[in-house]
C-alpha cells in the first residue's frame, strides 16, 4: 500500500520546517542540537560525578628511586609526571597555551557557546562529525570524569561538568591543572615533564619558540613529534605563534623572529641505567610491599643505598672484564648482513635512540671496507675504523674481518688529549662484540648489610636475570673459607698439619668411594692448615671437612647466612653446592664484620611525596661466630692475597683478605674478598654451565676484575689507603715459620707473624731436620709426618741429600695449584 501524499502544492513537511528555522537564521543541525540538549542533558546530570572531589585529587605520579647523593638513578609510573604548583606557570606558556587551544578562556564560564556554534557549522559543512569547540576546561573534564569516546552525550556531560568546575575552581587552579593532566607525547603528562624531556630545562626557563611548540602538541602528540615529525611540529608551533600574534600577546617583529628559529630538541639517547638490575631488586620490593597502583601511581620517594661511585665502578670493571676474556677468545663475525637494502639509506632498529658520545656503543653498518681501513655508518653519520680498531680480532686489515653491508657492533673512540679540542679530527670507531660470558658484581657495606653496588649480568637489556641475586652456582674454592673457619671453632689452628697425599674415602650404600684430587695433580705432604687454604689444596680441604664433620661445617656456613642447601657430602668441601652470590657476599661480609652476619638491604626509607615516612629500614644483625674466629679466619684469607692464588693483588696499598674459587671444567670463577669496610665479589661465568676455557680460573678470570674495582676505589676515595683489621681482645701473634707452623729455631728461612686464639700458640720449634722432611716429595715425607721435632734423622741422611737436590732442580708448583 502506498504511503499517503501530501496535498497537491503542499511542500512536504520538512521543507516547511527547513524553511521556517532559516527565516530564524539557524542552520537545522544546530537547532536538533539545541532541541536534544534538554533531554540529553537531563539524563547526563543524573549520572555527573562530583567536581568537588578534584580538592582531594591527586593525578598518578612518578615513583623515584634515589641513591646515596639524593639523586633519582630510576623511576616507575603509568603515567611520566611532574606536578607543577599554583602560581609556578609561566605567562609566555599561558599564553601560547591560550592562543592554541581556548582564547576566551578568562571570559567564558567553562563552556563557550560561540566557540561551539562555530565548530558545529564547521562540521556540518565539512559533513564528518569532528565536533570541536572545546574549551580548556572541558578537555580538562573529559580527561578527568570521561572517556575519549565521541559522542554526544559524552559532549553534553562535559558541558555540565566545565561549569561545575568552573563554579568550584579558579581560573588559575583550573589552568594548572590542566598543564599537570595534558599527553604531550613519548610517555610525558603535563607540560613540566615535556619541558624536561624535549629541552632539557624546566617550564619556568622555556624561551617563546619552545613554550609555542609545546601548547602546539596536545592537539595530536602522536602526530606532533619531535623527534619522528620535526616537520609538523614546526608547522604547528608557527601556527600557534601567529595566533599568539593575533590575540596581541606578540607583535609582527617577535613573530618573524621566532618562526625563523630552528626546532631544537634535547637528543634522545640510549643511555644505560646506571644500576638497572639494582633498581629492579627495588622495585620488586616496593611493588610487593605496597602494591603495583602504588608504584606506578602514588609518586613514593625510596631512598637507597646505591653509592654512585662504587656502583659505576663495579659496572666499568665488570664491563671492561668480560670484554677482556671476550677479545682473548676471538672474533666470531658481524651481528647480521644487509641483503638486498641499500646501505647508505638504511635504517637500524637500534638507531631509534643513538648516542655517539665517547665511549658509547652504537650498532653500524659497513659502507666501505680495505686494507688500510673502513667506513661505518651509524644513524646519519660516516665514522672511519682504522686498521688499530680491529687489533684485537689478531688482523691488520679491515677488510679481513669485515665487509660492506655487514651490521656489527662499534665502540666510538675516545679522542687523543691533544687532538680533543681539533674540530677538524676525524671521529673513529673500534670493532666490538657482545661478550658470550656473564658475570655478577656486589659491594656490601661489611658492618650495615648496605648494597652499595650490584651488577647482575653484561646488559639489563640483553637479559634481565640477576644472576647476583637470582643465580645458584657452585662456590668452588671460596667454599673452602667456611670448612677453615668451622675447623677453627673445634680447635684446629692455622698452625696445625695435615698430611697432603692421594686419598680415598670409603663409599656409603648409595655412594662409590671418594678420591679427591688437586688441581695441579701435586701433592704437597706435610702442609699446615694456613698453607692449605693459601694454596687452595683440595685434598687438605677435603681431609679437614673430614676431620672437623659435614655437619658443623653445614652450621657454620648457615650461621654465616648461606640459606641454599648443603647437601651433606665430603666434596661441599670443595664448594659442590649451589649457593647464591648474595648469601656468599654476605657470609663473607659477616667475618669481615667480627663474626655479625647482617642482612643485605637496598631501601633506606620509603616516603610519600607530603614526606610522610612509610618505613625506615631495620636490617636484621645476628651474632654467628665469636669476634676471635673471625679475626682469625680474616687473617688466614690475607695469606690467600699475600702469598697464595690472589698474590697478584698484594701490592694495592690496604689490607685485603679473600678466597679465589673455581668450579669443575672451568665453568665458574670467582674472587669473594673484602677490605675493613666493604666485601666485594666477582663471578663470571656462562648462564647455562659449561666451560670458561681451559685454565680460566678465579685467578686468572675474576680477580682482575676484583682487583680493577679495588683500585678504583683507591684512586676515587671510596676506599682508604692503609685501612687495616683490628684484631679483637682473645687473639695473640707469634712468629713461626711459614711451612711447618712451628716457632722459628736454626734453618728457618719464611718467618711470619700468626694470629692464635689466646693459649693455642704452638711449642714446638723448627729444626733444620724439619726442613729436610718439607723439602722431600710427598710420599718421602710420610714416614717421617709423625716422628717428634729435634729426633735425630735416620742414618741414610745422605740419601735424602740427594732426593732433596733432586726435588729442588723440578719446576716450582702453578700458582694456581689447588684452586679447584
């Protein structure tokens, strides 16, 4: 059935009403409009929050982690803040702010009618529904009540909410606001943020050009980058200064002026954190004690222990260490090859951030390469690579090791001191690899537990394990210090003798036989508890495991803060067990300390951003051994930097004790040692277990790097020279001769003072037959071992002349003996 028709002559009803809203001057759109705000808005203020909790509002902050120095070394947020005050807005920003986005803000009551007439007619003869027409303080409404939604009820909510706040709020708190809540762009809210990050200064030192340029993003940050669309970013920037202009804020000649400058943006550079995997343990704790909203949101100011200077130290060392033994093992070629893209015009992923500052590392890709040197382009520069810059790959020549298109790793060259300040110096750049191996570093204040340095791996960006708080690895001979000590607390001196031959060690129901082994394959024979542990000999320490029991060893390594397991073997004497860094550190951290073992912490105090103290850190302190082993231990591990595996560092002006440790096939190094102020350890080594290479022991692998931060610490003030251990009340010196433990007599040639618990000092004196007895090989001296000092030597003396002259022309032992 057909719809009935209108009367002939009648124009159809909408024609009418057309006609009659246009005699009123209206277009009809905007009259619908009008018509649906009474319902609309009915039902959009049933539903309108409350301005008035915005007195109580607090916009999510930064969480700022701040070292030793009160400096921010990382923060955490969801959104990147920094809250600007009432009062703190400059007036050149507020008026490019103004002129950009709401120039009768001081004049309207939050909604400006002609504002969204105008944007209405625009829209409607565009034909697309842009509605536009917002005023400062709507945008502030929706970003605070709404959702970017576009709608029309969404408009008309913001309507409403625009007056209440503009009922509640001043103009200035409403502007302020405002400039706290806005994107501008690259993970920054509110203009102080933006200002610090695009120009490197604070919204109260920006220049005319720079105040335009950030009232010009807002309107579509991901569009107006400064980085990726300089191009925009001007245009709109100009765009804002000529409104600037014609709201009479600047005249013709500040306009010119301005809109002839440059866009000059801070460069983004891919800098490493300082202590990523630090800040990390930080955040874990901070996030499990108080929740991720407060972590992200509530702006915590955490005070840590981080020390700057030691930290930056162990990094450098650990750094510089690894790619030590990297360079030794060789070049293993270019990260990747460009195929079929053009070089000179392609663009690295890793070129988003560069940083071509000395020193920095910076993926290239080989344009040229020859005899005598090659061409490297990294981002939009050409940097030349020398024949001295691949010298270490064991070639001359450039071309041997690198070809065009190649995408490999480059270390920018530190300028010579006399040709720093020539500009006309051609910038070069080394040859680098990612080492394979990792490694771990940690620096504790002995006496507080304070982490003041931790370096958990090469790169937190290659691998965020932590391989110092995360890792269980085998402690290998800097296991050795805890058997020593435990033989210590039942009686045993450093002075006393065990017998240094082959052995084996019966089997239990579910066990072969256990025959220990040394390192070098030789064997010592008559070797005092000092020697023993100086030298690292796996047998003694296995003998003495034995004699002293599995089970207080076990306790005493516990009372010393080792929490791993320990499984109840005669080869945990020679460090079988997995144990974590950390615990390491801080056990050896508690001799150090006279025997209190003290938790290791990170956070000082945790505050609010009004100051409020949230906490305040209480580490944990027990009393584990008694002041007099400790000293006593501590001494013994000075022998192991004096005369054994870590003689290569008893040069360094300060009192130093520490133990080397090296696993079974090489595959972990360590150096755990510490001075009367800090413990610091070193551990190198492969994520997955296997070898380092052959002969790559703690002497060989870690102690460099230890000894690196030592000296660091020497040269920059964080360690003092001449720092030495105070003995405590209980413990006596005594000179005895250095092999056999005895008081010095006729023959002795080393001579030592020994450190005893008072009563335990030995009464023996060495004879020149003792001396015959210790030079003889092992399996010589062993029908001698017991016979009593000063008995008269059996009559074939003459013959043990010979054996002696015989064992005196072999090669002296490796100094890395027994460091297994």
């Amino acid at each position: 059935m057909e719809p009935e028709s209108a009367a002939v002559g009648e124009p159809p009803r909408r024609s009418v009403w057309r006609r009659r809203l246009l005699l009123l001057g209206l277009p009809p759109l905007l009259v619908l409009l009008l018509g649906a705000l009474g319902g609309m808005g009915f039902a959009a203020v049933i539903h309108m929050p409350r301005v008035d909790s915005l007195e109580d509002f607090q916009p999510g902050l930064i969480t700022e982690l701040h070292n030793r120095d009160g400096e921010v070394f990382a923060s955490y947020a969801r959104e990147r803040r920094v809250l600007l005050e009432e009062g703190e807005l400059p007036e050149i920003l507020v008026q490019a702010i103004l002129a950009a986005e709401d120039a009768n803000f001081l004049r309207h009551g939050g909604v400006d009618l002609e504002g969204v007439v105008r944007a209405v007619i625009q829209n409607q003869r565009r034909g697309r529904r842009a509605m536009g027409g917002s005023t400062i303080t709507m945008q502030l409404a929706r970003r605070l009540f709404l959702t970017p939604k576009k709608s029309w009820r969404r408009k008309i909510e913001e309507a409403f909410l625009s007056v209440e706040l503009e009922k509640t709020f001043s103009k200035q708190q409403i502007l302020t606001l405002y400039c706290n809540m806005i994107f501008l762009g690259h993970h920054n809210y509110g203009m102080e943020m933006a200002a610090r990050d695009y120009f490197g200064k604070g919204v109260g030192d920006l220049t005319l050009t720079e105040a335009a340029t950030l009232a010009g993003i807002p309107q579509r940050p991901s569009s107006y980058s400064p980085y990726r669309r300089p191009d925009l970013v001007v245009a709109r920037r100009n765009y804002v200064l000529r409104r600037m202009k014609e709201e009479g804020f600047i005249d013709e000649i500040r306009y010119q002026e301005a809109i002839a400058e440059p866009l000059v943006v801070r460069q983004q550079k891919r800098e490493e954190p300082l202590a990523p995997y630090f800040a990390e343990e930080v955040r874990q704790a901070v996030e499990r004690r108080y929740g991720t909203a407060a972590l992200l949101d509530r702006g915590l100011q955490v005070e840590t222990t981080l020390d700057p200077v030691i930290q930056r130290a162990a990094r450098e060392a650990l750094r510089d260490g690894l790619l030590r033994l990297d360079h030794q093992r060789g070049w293993r070629g270019p990260i990747s090859r460009l195929e079929g893209e053009d070089a000179a015009s392609y663009r690295l992923p890793s070129w988003e951030r560069l940083d071509l500052s000395p020193g920095a590392w910076n993926q290239g890709i080989v344009l040229e390469s020859g005899h005598r040197g090659a061409r490297v382009r990294i981002g939009d520069e050409v940097l030349d690579l020398t024949p001295d810059g691949v010298a270490w790959t064991g070639r001359r020549r450039p071309s041997s090791v690198l070809s065009p298109g190649d995408v490999a790793w480059f270390r920018v060259e530190e300028p010579e001191e006399e040709a720093a300040d020539d500009g006309d110096t051609p910038r070069r750049v080394l040859l680098e690899q990612e080492p394979e191996l990792e490694g771990a570093a940690i620096v504790l204040e002995s006496s507080t537990g304070a982490v003041r340095a931790l370096v958990g791996g090469w790169s937190f960006e290659r691998s965020k394990f932590n391989r110092a708080t995360q890792a269980r690895r085998q402690l290998g001979s800097a296991f050795k210090p805890f058997v020593w000590g435990a033989a210590l607390e039942v009686g045993f001196t450093p002075a006393d003798t065990l017998f240094d031959a082959p052995v084996a060690f019966p089997g239990g129901r579910d066990r072969p036989p256990y025959s220990p082994r040394n390192h070098s394959r030789e064997y010592f024979g008559v070797t005092t508890l000092r020697r023993g542990l100086e030298r690292s000999i796996n047998v003694t320490a296995v003998k003495l495991l034995d004699l002293v029991g599995v089970d207080r060893v076990i306790d005493f390594a516990n009372r010393l803060g080792i929490t791993s397991p320990l499984p109840p073997v005669l080869s945990m004497a020679l460090g079988s067990a997995d144990v974590i860094p950390m615990e390491g550190a801080a056990a050896y951290a508690a001799v150090a300390n006279q025997g209190v073992w003290v938790e290791p912490y990170f956070i000082e105090s945790v505050s609010e951003p009004s100051g409020r103290q949230l906490e305040r850190a209480q580490p944990r302190a027990l009393r584990s051994i008694s002041p007099q082993i400790a000293y006593v231990l501590t001494h013994l591990l000075e022998g192991v930097v004096d005369r054994g595996t870590a003689a290569s560092i008893n040069h360094l002006e300060i009192d130093l004790a520490g133990k080397t440790g090296t696993t079974d096939q090489y595959s972990d190094a360590w150096f755990v040692g510490f001075t009367p102020r800090y413990t610091l350890l070193v551990w190198v080594g492969h994520d997955v277990k296997r070898t380092i290479g052959r002969q790559m022991t703690g002497t060989r692998v870690a102690l460099p790097i230890w000894r690196d931060l030592v000296e660091d610490g020497l040269e920059n003030g964080w360690l003092t020279p001449g720092e030495s251990f105070t003995p405590p009340p209980g413990v006596v010196f005594e000179q005895v001769e250095l092999e056999s433990g005895l008081l010095p007599g006729p023959g002795a040639t080393v001579v030592i003072e020994e450190a005893f618990l008072a009563g335990t000092q030995p009464v023996q004196r060495y004879t020149p037959q003792w001396g015959a007895v210790l030079r003889l090989p092992w399996y010589q001296q062993q029908p001698h071992y017991l016979a009593k000092a000063g008995e008269r030597m059996p009559e074939d003396v003459e013959d043990w002349e010979a054996v002696l002259q015989a064992w005196e022309e072999k090669d002296s032992p490796d100094d890395d003996a027994g460091d297994g």
